[in-house]
C-alpha cells in the first residue's frame, strides 16, 4: 500500500494516519490476540513508530506483560471497542496496527504467522507462510 494510508474505529471516534510503508504483516496467534480479535488470529501491520499519528481523538489503552516480561499496551476505541494497535515495549520503534482498522485493509497480505504454539486446533494457516511458534528473536 503506497504511504500514507488512513484507518480507525468503527464509530469514527479514533482516526489515524500511517505515513510510511509497512515493514511486515503478520497473522499473531497468541491468545491475548484471540481475545482482542474476538477468535483468532490477529492481522497486525507493522509500521515505524514515527509514522503513525493519531489525528481524531484519544484511544484507551489496556496494558498486560508479554512473554518477553515486558509491556504490551493495546489501545482501542473506548466507545465502541475497536482494537487499534498495540504499542509492544519489547519493540519500540514499531506500532503493530490492527489490519481491520485500516479504511482498506484488502492490501494486507500476511507474509508471516507467529505464535502458533498457541493457535486454536481448527485455526486454517496457511502452509506457504513462514510459521513461528513464538516471537522470533
């Protein structure tokens, strides 16, 4: 997808821009995904940290410790509940977008699956994909 591209919440409380290509789509399979994604798995885009401007309104953040002992905020749309993106203190020049929170997200193709340790038995992935059942370091 050709910079800069726009997303936000499904009320349009939240709008933000992203002013840089992506460094990677992923499918993250990890089960705090699975509950933020409502199932499985979790479409996150990559993208520099300095690229992404919040440009409408002010996301709530719930914040957890990852398996690297670290925070992981997700920030979503307090008034209707859109996952956003996760700020991952283990990682902190990138934003991990939520795919369905792009205006178009028909151009974010996985190049990668992580956590399949923690996939669910019925979970479909795609065998041409790279898997990892961790976050590789």
């Amino acid at each position: 997808m050709p910079a800069p591209y726009q997303g936000g919440c499904l009320c349009g409380a939240i709008r933000y821009e992203v002013t840089s290509e992506p460094i990677a789509v992923a499918l993250c399979h990890c089960r705090d995904c699975q509950y933020v994604s409502g199932g499985e798995p979790a479409a996150v885009v990559l993208v520099a940290r300095n690229a992404l401007a919040i440009t409408k309104g002010k996301p709530k953040g719930y914040t957890v410790k990852g398996d690297s002992g670290k925070n992981v905020t997700r920030q979503f749309c307090e008034t209707c509940g859109t996952p956003l993106f996760s700020d991952i203190e283990s990682n902190p020049a990138v934003w991990a977008v939520k795919a369905g929170s792009l205006d178009d997200p028909s151009w974010a193709k996985p190049g990668v699956i992580v956590y399949t340790s923690s996939a669910q038995p019925w979970a479909h992935m795609d065998p041409a994909l790279p898997q990892f059942p961790k976050m590789p370091g």
